[in-house]
C-alpha cells in the first residue's frame, strides 16, 4: 500500500501545494486574520529561500491568526464544515489544529511567544479538497466572529 501511495505523492503534494497558495492568498486579505505565515506568500520572511529550496513553490501548511485569541480560535476551529480538526497534520484532508493547546501546550506562553504561536494561533494543513471550497468554508468560519 504503501509503495503504491509514493506513486502519485508527487501529484497529490502539487496539488495540495496549489491549494495552500490560493487559501492563504485568501487568508492573508482577510480583515479578521491579522497574520499568515506560508513560504509561498512574498511577505514571509523567508520567502527567497522557501522558493529556491522548495522549487517555486509554498508547501503545505499554513500558520495564521486570528484577531481576539484562543477563544476565537476554537470559534473559527467549530465552525468549520470541511476541514477538520486534528492534532495530526499531513493528510490528503484538509485538518486544522490549535498548536498553543496541542503540539505546544507544555511550553510557557513566553516560550510560545518566542517561536510565533500565539493564543489565536491556527496552524492549518491543506489536502486535495477543492480549493474554493476550503475558502468558502474558512470564509463562513471566520464570519462567525
């Protein structure tokens, strides 16, 4: 099975890859999502670097926040209709997860501070669900705060 699966990976990761460049695109104009962090945006930081390394492209994953904290995180996380929640990141399914309550929960917050994960922190990874159809379920989401 396994073997089987690397057949099309390099199908399934560029395309995957060409929804998480259209959602945070998406996300990044949003009034209520006050940071995005994805490679494949030219205001991340490392920009230049990702796309040299990563050949043009952004990856999968997407960190982001939203305005308020984890309240409004769990808000935006609950309401969601299409992607779902996980703590586990990397599927062919789009999941979402809260790292300040999961993959960082034993951190201080100064420690979470330091390394970018914030209480409206969400870290969302993108599968091979149409990619307009993970925007209009985020957009709905974040109408909900």
């Amino acid at each position: 099975m396994l073997l089987k699966g690397l057949e099309t990976m390099e199908l399934r990761v560029r395309a995957q890859q060409a929804n998480a460049g259209r959602v945070a695109a998406f996300l990044e104009g949003h009034a209520k999502v006050p940071r995005v962090l994805y490679p494949g945006l030219s205001s991340h930081p490392q920009h230049a670097l990702a796309q040299a390394q990563m050949n043009g492209g952004g990856g999968t994953l997407i960190a982001f926040d939203v305005a308020g904290g984890k309240a409004e995180a769990f808000t935006v996380m609950n309401a969601l209709e299409l992607i779902l929640i996980s703590n586990n990141l990397g599927d062919a399914k789009s999941l979402i997860t809260h790292p300040g309550t999961s993959t960082h929960q034993r951190l201080t917050d100064e420690e979470r501070a330091r390394v970018g994960i914030f209480p409206g922190t969400i870290r969302l990874s993108i599968g091979l669900e149409d990619a307009d159809d993970l925007i209009e379920d985020l957009d709905q989401a974040l109408a909900q705060l």
